[in-house]
C-alpha cells in the first residue's frame, strides 16, 4: 500500500502571526480528515519552529521547502538539512520549478540536497515537472523522464525509497489551470513506470506520486481517485484552512 499524502506548499506568504493561526485552524479540523491521509505543511523557513509547536502532538507533519547543497558553513543566507531536522522537519520540498526556475536549481545540486536531507532524517518531496512551450511540442514524457533519470536515478535504491515524488507541471502552478485527471495519471504512470525499469516493480508499487499544480477542492477527488496519483502537493488552496482540508476530505 502506497501512503496517501497532502502536502501544502505556503511558499513565501503568510506571516508568522497568519502561519501559526493557519496552522491553529488545521490542527482544529483534523478530526474530519481520513486517518490514512497523511497531510504535511511547508511554510517559510522563519515560520517553522512557532508552527512545529502547535502542531505538535498531531498528526500534520512538518515540512520545509528548500535545504542548503552543503551540510555547513560559510553559506550565508542558506539552511541546512541538519538545522530543518532540528526544529522538528520530517519532510522537505526540493526541486520545485520555482527554484529551478528563478534559483538556479540544477540535477546535480538536488542529488546533493536529497542525499543532506536523507542523512539528517528528512524525507524528500521531490518535484519534476514540464514547462508550457515543452507540453505542446509534445516533449512532457522526455523532460519528465530525464528530471527524474538524473536526480533519483543517481540515489541508491534505500535512498530512492525514501523519496515522495510531485509531478507539477509549470503551466498548471498557480495559473488556475489544472491538468486533467487523464493528463495527470498519464505522466503519472509513467513516471511509475521508468521508476519500475531502474529499480523493480515492487518498489515502483511503494512509490507515492503527488499531483500538483492548481489543485483544489473542485478538482482533488478526480485527480486522487486515478489509480497512479497518490494525493498532491498544494500551493495556493493550502493558505485557507477550509480549502485545504477540503483537499484532504476529499481523497
Ligand atoms: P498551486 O501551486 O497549487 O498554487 O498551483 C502548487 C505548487 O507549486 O506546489
């Protein structure tokens, strides 16, 4: 059985105030959402350490969304994986199209930070995704392929194990247009798929594949109730309490 999992990616918004009261209002509506669902938060990095004491002792994991490619030092402005376990992380993102897109965030830096946060005990969400002008020449498969090829393809298969895998294609983050639920388990399976060609069936089976891009309470049942999508990594939704748990009732 693959885990059913709910992320919710707050990139830079909230403050700590809203982010802990945010985080108050889930904890509140916990009981509503299915055991099974395993829901995880990523707020900013400053917010993480207020937000770990209140959902302490719950069942919402703590996540953070980027960690540093070098385990410590004179990286000013940079944080590491160690630091994120300390204050409580399970998870991170890493990967995301915003920071391959805007920081620079290559193959070879997500190997170094995939294997920081495995040493330090974080599980990796680790994000792959086509862009537009990809999309329409047709290209989804090879792009995907080759983001997942040269990151996960480079761990060993116990650290590969560990890693939760978003698709997210670019068009869809934060433009309100969602993939459809063919679309999405399209690249889905194929991503479990080549999973299966390095590493074995079996493993690929365990593998849990989250959608995300404009996923929201109107579109979450169908695109979760595809035999290859294992819940989703939510952006915009994931900042109302209501919406987000919403996503997760809906699974
Ligand atoms: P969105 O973002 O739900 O606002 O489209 C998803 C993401 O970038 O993780």
């Amino acid at each position: 059985m693959r885990r059913k999992i709910v992320a919710g990616n707050w990139k830079m918004n909230t403050t700590v105030a809203e982010g802990v009261q945010l985080a108050k209002e889930l904890v509140e509506g916990l009981a509503e959402v299915p055991a099974d669902v395993n829901l995880i938060i990523a707020p900013p990095f400053t917010h993480l350490a207020p937000v770990a004491e209140i959902i302490s002792g719950s069942a919402i994991a703590l996540s953070a969304q980027n960690c540093a490619d070098e385990p410590k030092g004179a990286f000013t402005g940079e944080v590491s994986a160690a630091m994120l376990a300390g204050i409580g992380c399970t998870y991170t993102i890493l990967g995301h199209s915003e920071r391959r897109q805007y920081y620079g965030e290559t193959s070879e830096k997500l190997v170094k930070k995939i294997r920081l946060a495995l040493e330090n005990g974080l599980s990796p969400i680790f994000c792959v995704g086509e862009k537009l002008e990809e999309r329409n020449a047709g290209r989804h498969f090879e792009v995907v392929g080759a983001q997942v090829a040269d990151v996960l393809f480079q761990l060993s298969e116990l650290e590969a194990s560990k890693v939760v895998i978003a698709y997210e294609p670019v068009w869809a983050i934060g433009t309100g247009v969602t993939a459809t639920s063919a679309q999405a388990e399209e690249i889905h399976a194929f991503i479990r798929g080549i999973i299966a060609g390095q590493f074995g069936e079996e493993f690929a089976e365990r593998v849990s594949i989250l959608y995300g891009g404009s996923c929201k309470p109107s579109n979450a049942k169908e695109l979760f109730a595809c035999p290859d999508i294992d819940g989703g990594l939510i952006g915009g939704a994931a900042l109302k309490a209501a919406d987000f748990l919403a996503i997760a009732k809906s699974y």
